[in-house]
C-alpha cells in the first residue's frame, strides 16, 4: 500500500509502518513487461499504427476523459497534467496527448469530483508517470478526502477499509478501459506524418459494409 499526501497510511499486509516514503514500493516500474493498449488501424489494409505513435488533440482528449476544454487548458497551463506528445508553442498549434496522458486526466476528474486537495493530486500523477503500463492496469487508488492511497491487492484494500474511515476507490484498470473504448471511437494523430486516424468501431465498420453493398 502506497499513500499520498499529509495523512499516514498503514503498511500493507507484513510490512512495517517505516518502511519506505511516501510512496513506499512494492518493486520497480523497470523490473515488469509493460502491456500496452491495442494498435489501432491507419485504414483499410494498413498495418496497425503502434499507441506510442499516435497522439490525441485537446477536443478529443477532453472527451474521452469527460471534461471541459477550459479543465484542461488550466492543467496543462498549470502543470497538473501536461501533455507529453507535444505542448502548444504559442497561436496556432495543438497539444497532443498520449494515451496514458488520457487515463490520467479522467482520474483527476474523478479525484477532483470527490474532494481530493489539488497538492494530493499532483503528487498521485506524479506517481502515475512513473508507473509501468501493467502497474497501471492492476493498481486501485483509494482516498478518504485528506490522502491518496494505492493499493495493489484486495488485501491492501481490505485493510484500508478496516481503519474505519470513509474512502472511495478509483479502479485504474476500469478507467483505462472506459478510455480506450471511448478513443476507439474518436480521432487521434500519427506522431510521425500526422494523418488523422480514425479508431476501429464496429458500428462504423458496418456502416461501410452497408454502403458498399449499396
């Protein structure tokens, strides 16, 4: 069990109470086979663009992560969440947003929704950044309004909730799913060339079926 911000957390199951710092680990992000989110087609008979080749507009992230393109302006202006594709440098161009900067904005909003400080934040999206992609997936956060815990196994999360206090948990897994089905079907961008992919919709490609049949 990991914890953010100006409370204590109590250790996870077998582990002493000063063992480690505010984020005391479980093991590096290095030391674990990342696992990433699936390719997506640049087109009919194209080979699949790989995630870390695409990235994804202010609007579109806004979107996918459900909040208002003022939200994100002040985050990035602020440094709470800066894209990591590619910052605006002045009038005229656009932020691209990776993938994982997506997940993250969306548990911010959802920490945001529930109280959360701001200083608490951003240091739990610190600790996102430095995650591997498997850490991500497996990893629930859990807040009791004043501290951000991360919690790894039902175990921690079962001795968080018998400290008595009320929490709510955030499970990332479950948010990187509710992005990645929702980009699949909004526009992201070739880092690389910058042509406009569109994600695979089976919707969508019914649609064309239907229309070619016609």
């Amino acid at each position: 069990m990991r914890s953010s911000g100006d409370g204590t957390a109590g250790g996870a199951p077998g582990r002493g109470p000063g063992e480690g710092g505010p984020y005391p680990l479980h093991g590096s992000a290095s030391d674990r086979a990342p696992q990433r989110p699936v390719a997506v087609p640049s087109g009919a008979g194209a080979a699949p663009v790989a995630p870390e080749q695409i990235g994804y507009r202010g609007p579109t992230a806004c979107a996918a992560a459900g909040i208002t393109y003022r939200q994100l302006d002040y985050w990035a202006r602020t440094g709470l969440v800066e894209p990591s594709v590619r910052p605006a440098y002045g009038s005229g161009t656009q932020r691209l947003y990776s993938f994982r900067d997506v997940v993250v904005l969306k548990i911010v909003k959802r920490f945001l929704d529930t109280g959360v400080s701001l200083q608490n934040i951003r240091t739990t999206v610190q600790h996102l950044r430095e995650r591997g992609f498997r850490d991500l997936e497996r990893m629930t956060l859990m807040s009791d309004g004043a501290t951000v815990y991360e919690c790894t196994s039902p175990d921690e999360v079962h001795a968080l909730l018998q400290g008595g206090q009320g929490v709510f948990g955030i499970a990332v897994g479950v948010v990187w799913r509710d992005v990645e089905n929702a980009l699949s079907q909004l526009h992201g961008e070739r880092i690389d060339t910058g042509e406009t992919l569109v994600g695979h919709n089976p919707a969508d490609e019914l649609a064309r079926r239907r229309n070619k049949a016609v």
